[in-house]
C-alpha cells in the first residue's frame, strides 16, 4: 500500500480519485489549497502527490517549486491533474517540477495507467 496526496479543490474530482485509490489499495491524504497540500507533503512524505494547478490560496505551479525544494520530497513524483489542456500548459507543468499530466475531465483507464505507472 502506497499513500498518496491529492491537492485538489473541487469535490467530484477529489471523490473520483479517492475513489480509484482506494480501489487499488493505497492510503490517501487530502489538501484543498496549494498552500495547505505543501504543508501536507512536508509533514506527511507521500509516495505520490496529484497535484491540480488552479487552486486557491497558491496555485499548483508554485506549491509544485515549494514541494521540490525540500531535499525530502524532490524526488516523490508529482502528477498534474488539471483542466488547463491548451498549448504548453503540459510543458508549463513539467517545468514547475511535475514528473507527469493528466487532463481533466479524468479518463479512468487512463488515470491508473498513469498511477500504476509511478505507483
């Protein structure tokens, strides 16, 4: 069993990935703001963090650089889960430090592929 973070904000995206989670068998932390879901991944190490971007409080490009810079954390992957789907909003992630992306609204086959992947 795998604890995984999800820092996400809204209700039906949060209870699917709960969902699935729990399904494959992994413990599960939840943050509803970026700045909350930094404090989460320094105080609880998870194995995975899904990370939105638009969040209140601070966006998840910014609690993305704040989670890689603890030593302790720079390598636990980070999977962008987000509506942002145009142009270099991929690569936008990736160079805040995400490891992966997945868009919303979530695929589920796609998505466990995705967590099997890093899991």
């Amino acid at each position: 069993m795998k604890t995984v973070l999800i820092i996400e904000d809204n209700e039906n995206n949060l209870y699917m990935m709960r969902f699935i989670l729990g399904k494959l068998g992994h413990a599960v932390l939840e943050a509803r703001d970026g700045a909350a879901g930094v404090a989460a991944a320094k105080e609880n190490h998870p194995d995975l963090i899904l990370m939105d971007i638009q969040l209140p409080v601070m966006d998840g490009y910014t609690a993305t650089r704040r989670i890689r810079e603890d030593a302790g954390l720079k390598d636990v992957p980070i999977i962008a889960v987000t509506s942002y789907a145009m142009v270099g909003d991929k690569e936008k992630s990736i160079a805040a430090g995400c490891t992966a992306y997945v868009e919303k609204p979530i695929d589920p086959a796609k998505f466990i592929k995705i967590l099997e992947q890093y899991l």
